[in-house]
C-alpha cells in the first residue's frame, strides 16, 4: 500500500489528530471525520479534507483508522446509520486503535465483514505527545494479508508495530502491556515514598 492511497482518520483528537498530521507528512492523502469541529478544523489547516460523516470517510478512503473515546462512540462509527459499514463497501480496510473489550471488537469485525470490509485490531501503546512523534507501539491483529499490506500506514503512525496474529490478539497485548505500566508505576510510587521515609531529598 503506498501513499497513493487515500487514508481517512474518523476520532480527530490526541491520537487521531496526530495519526492524520503523521500521514498528511508521509505523503497519504487524508480524509477525517470527527464530531468536534475544532478537530476537523486542525485536519483542514494541515492539508486533509474533511468529511461531515464516518461513511462519508468510507465512501472516500481505502483505509480507515479509527480513534474513539468509548465504546458507544465506536459502535455508532461502525455500525450506526451513518457509520463506517452503511457504505457497504467491499475491500474497505478499518484499523482500530482504539482501547475498548474483544467483545465490542469482535462484534464490530462481524458487522464490518457481513459487508465485506475488513477489521484490524490495532490498540496503541504510548501517550498522546508520544504519538505527535510516532514515539508508539501498535499492536497489529486481525487478518495477516491485510495486515501486511497497511504496513506504510502503520511505519507512518508509530515507531514499532508487531503483528500478534488472530483478530483481538492485539487488544490482548495491550491489556498485558497496561498491567505492566500499572506495575511499574505503584512500585515507583512505593519507592519514592520509601526514600522519603529514611530521610532522603527527592530533589538530590
């Protein structure tokens, strides 16, 4: 896939926002929709085009990233009357890199393929200033053909991506790699109040 393809990018905020400036700056012609219009404004200003819904989006991009903040969001972009899979478009590739349960995943993968459009699942590792950078992790699953082919997509976004094999195996991933954020972050915690208990400076 080269960038003569045209993207399109539905949730325009910290992630999405970022994934469309890193596109528009790898060369892929890029299509956005968001229910903010501050968001889709941003898009405009930096090249993109604006579409006014996500199957607006379908209807023009081959490849579809989608950033979304709850589940309900996400099913209303998959599947709602104006969502991703009323385009009924053949081929179309979705990559969702949102952080949301294999049950909500594996529900809008069905919906999508009755269409025959195509679900990645794809979480994201790392923060939104992370991803101005593409200073991320992107944990690839879902149909390995596919996945191969969207590999310019995924260079253009993060730093690192791994492809994990079947469909909801990223999410899986993700969820291991935040227990070990969560980890790491309580065990900083207590040794920060440790080192403050017997007496030594922090700012030392």
């Amino acid at each position: 896939m080269s960038s003569q393809y045209t993207v399109g990018v539905v949730g325009l905020g910290i992630m999405g926002g970022a994934f469309a400036r890193n596109l528009l700056d790898a060369g892929f012609s890029v299509v956005g929709h968001d229910i903010v219009e501050k968001n889709v404004e941003a898009l405009v200003s930096c090249g993109g085009t604006a579409a006014r819904s996500s199957i607006k989006v379908a209807q023009t991009a081959d490849v579809i990233l989608t950033s979304l903040p709850s589940v309900d969001s996400f099913h209303a972009v998959i599947s709602g009357n104006n969502g991703i899979s009323a385009a009924n478009k053949s081929g179309l590739v979705v990559i969702e890199c949102s952080t949301l349960s294999l049950e909500d995943k594996q529900t809008a993968h069905d919906a999508l393929a009755k269409v025959g459009s195509v679900l990645l699942d794809c979480p994201v590792s790392g923060t939104g200033s992370q991803a101005k950078t593409k200073d991320l992790s992107l944990y690839v699953s879902g149909d390995e053909p596919t996945s191969t082919q969207c590999q310019p997509i995924f260079d253009a976004i993060a730093n690192h991506s791994f492809y994990v094999g079947a469909f909801g195996n990223g999410s899986k991933m993700k969820f291991v790699a935040n227990v070990l954020v969560h980890i790491h972050n309580v065990a900083t915690a207590e040794a920060m109040v440790l080192g403050l208990k017997a007496g030594l400076d922090p700012e030392s």
